[in-house]
C-alpha cells in the first residue's frame, strides 16, 4: 500500500507518541526509528536510499505512514513519490529540542555505543547526516532545526501539511485526517527520562561504552507491546 502520512518532523519531536497515535487512528503499522533496531535487515535498502538509490515500495511494504528517523530525513523524496500523502511536521521549541538530542539520541555516550552495532554506519547517512561533527553545537543545531522546519513548511502546499505539537494532543491531527477523536488519552512515550533510562539500562563500560543490542531489541519490542 502506499504511504497515507510522511513524518518531517526530526526525531525528539514526540514522534514515537505520534507513531502510536496514527496505529491508534487506524493509520497502521507506522514506520518509526525503532522499526530499524528491531529489523536490522532493512539497513542496506536505506543505505542505497541515502546514496540516491531507493526503494521505497520495498523500505515501506505494508506500512501506511513513517516518522521520526530515517523517513523524516527524506522527506522531499518520500513527498514526491507519494503525492497523495499528508505530510506532518512534528514541532517543539528549538532550544528544548536541542537539550533533549543531548540528553538522549545525540548524547555522547549513546553515540559512542551505537558504533559498537549495525546501527552505525547507518546513522551515519541519516541521522546524523545532516549534522556531520556540529552534532553537538547548539547555535549550529537550533538553526539547522529552524531551517529544516522552515524548508519544509515553504515546500508543502497548506492542504496537505499539518505543523502539530503534540501538546495539542488529539484534535488537530484528528481534524486534518478526517476521522473521529478517541475517547482515550493521547499516548505519552519515550520522554527524556525514558530515553535515558533505556540508553543507560543496555550500555556497558564507560570508557570504551558498547550497547548489548539484543537485549535493547526485546526491550523495544516490550516498550511497543505495551502501547
């Protein structure tokens, strides 16, 4: 099927609160960064998607929307292959935004391990790719946040773009989709503090950190299972 929903937004926007939302709504399975961990197998489609060569029919089989990394990465691509898509832009003030890549996905010590598996290579041409050795930067980060939300609002015609926090909770994104407010909560996961928890709980060493990627495997699969 093809993709109903494109995440721009960049990872700690409160993408995986959104991926569970869109699975909620009906807009499932939702492609997410964790997907990747999981399946580490997919790893070389993304790899040739990084150097021009995708396969997104292949990357995407049997899901209906993408966010956070690596879909948000290519969002231009994805928006052009798939026309008919919506495209949401998950935002938060700049300046938290920063601190929370510090504090987890781009914190020193998650990187460092994250070299030790499959993983790095990719983020490499992902994730971090935007980035380069400025990853740690705040002047350079929070304008690179700016601009990336700032290219993508100016690139996408206003009927098909949401630009959402996910404070708003449940209204808005339902509203743009076209489909009813549940009577549930709006999902809450993957704050700072669980980030770092789980980062810390499956990193060993402290020189020389390594991540036993196993075990952080059925740890996500557990974190997505009890959704």
């Amino acid at each position: 099927m093809p993709l109903l929903i494109i995440g721009a937004g960049l990872g700690r926007t409160g993408t995986l609160s959104v991926k569970i939302a869109l699975e909620q709504l009906g807009f499932g399975p939702c492609y997410h960064m964790m997907e990747v961990m999981m399946h580490p197998d997919c790893i070389p489609l993304w790899m040739r998607a990084a150097d021009g060569n995708a396969d997104w029919e292949s990357i995407f089989k049997g899901y209906a929307a993408t966010v956070d990394y690596p879909g948000c990465s290519f969002w231009r691509e994805l928006s052009n292959t798939y026309p008919e898509a919506k495209v949401l832009l998950t935002v938060r003030d700049p300046d938290q935004w920063f601190e929370s890549t510090q504090a987890t996905i781009f914190a020193p010590t998650a990187i460092e391990s994250l070299r030790t598996t499959p993983m790095a290579k990719f983020m490499e041409k992902t994730a971090w790719r935007d980035f380069g050795d400025r990853i740690h930067d705040r002047d350079f980060m929070v304008g690179s946040f700016k601009r990336h939300n700032v290219e993508v609002e100016s690139a996408i015609p206003k009927d098909r773009l949401l630009i959402y926090e996910v404070a708003q909770g449940w209204e808005p994104l339902c509203k743009f989709l076209g489909v009813p407010v549940p009577s549930t909560p709006f999902p809450r996961r993957n704050s700072r503090e669980e980030m770092m928890a789980m980062i810390a709980s499956h990193t060993t060493g402290d020189e020389n950190p390594k991540v036993d990627f196993e075990r952080l495997q059925q740890t996500l699969k557990s974190h997505l299972k009890g959704s």
